[in-house]
C-alpha cells in the first residue's frame, strides 16, 4: 500500500516525489550464451539526506493506524530475490510481454507528458519502452520514437527530455 514506483531507466521513487534506491543491469552474449548481472540497491533506514523505506513504512502506520513492521536490509534482500527469480522464469517462459503489465502498474510515467530538446520544445507523450528497454514517446504528427539513454536524460521535475 505505500505508492513505490519505477522512474525510466532504473530508478525506484516513493510517489513522484523522491528516489529510494536503483537497479543497474550489465548484460553479455558469449556464443549462445547471455549471461546477466543486476546489482540493486534500497536506501532501508537512512532518513537523511531524503527518506528511506522505514520512514514511509513509519508514515504509513500513523496515516492508516497500521502496525507494519520496520524492514530489515536482509529480509528487503531476500525477497527482492525471490520476486526477481520469479519474474526472470516468467520472461523467459513468455517473453516480455509477460512482464511488462506488472512493470507498467508501477510506472511513474504512465500518461504524462514531456517537452522534447528544451522547455519550449514540442509536447511528446510518454507511451512505453520498446523491446530494447528504451522510452517510447508519442509527438502529435510524428509518430513514435525511442529515446536512448546514451544521447537523452530524462528530467522527471521538469518534464522534459533534453540531449546530454
């Protein structure tokens, strides 16, 4: 029930409002082989500089009178393992389009819209990622295109896609 999301490309958000931990993924093929590291990482109950997993869980119970229990890093650990295998056998079953529903239910970016190049610059609309796991958006009249994140970042504050 707290409203954790993911930001495009690897980040994981409290809300809209602040980043509580990342994902990076390193991936190779050697002959047939594709061999994938992802790191992870959750800010668990450091409130300073910003606010961790355990302030949101503290928050929630205040709010919903609750009883929720503080997470240890061991226990985020082994369940974010254990959703991971889970979601790995799923896509290699099925493919991407098994997993993308549950990625898009906590999509930070479902519906909005961005400036593309500068603040002035056209309205696109945010509309998914493609089967390379770069951002899709939509400009009236032109289409869908990815945006890649080697030449673009993504300024979620502003809602705007600017060239590096």
């Amino acid at each position: 029930d707290i409203e954790l999301r993911v930001k495009w490309p690897n980040d994981i958000y409290y809300s809209d409002l602040m980043k509580l931990g990342g994902v990076l993924v390193n991936s190779t093929l050697v002959e047939t082989t594709f061999h994938i590291l992802i790191g992870f990482g959750f800010n668990v109950s450091n409130s300073n500089p910003t606010i961790c997993i355990n302030d949101l869980i503290a928050k929630f119970n205040r709010e919903e009178g609750a009883e929720l229990q503080p997470l240890s890093a061991d226990c985020l650990i082994a369940r974010t393992v254990t959703v991971l295998e889970g979601l790995i056998e799923l896509f290699q079953e099925k493919g991407p389009n098994a997993v993308l529903p549950q990625y898009y239910k906590y999509w930070i970016h479902s519906g909005k819209q961005v400036h593309l190049r500068n603040e002035e610059g056209p309205l696109a609309w945010i509309v998914g990622i493609d089967d390379y796991g770069y951002l899709q958006v939509h400009q009236e009249g032109q289409g869908v295109e990815s945006v890649h994140p080697d030449g673009n970042s993504f300024d979620m504050l502003r809602n705007l896609i600017v060239p590096k």
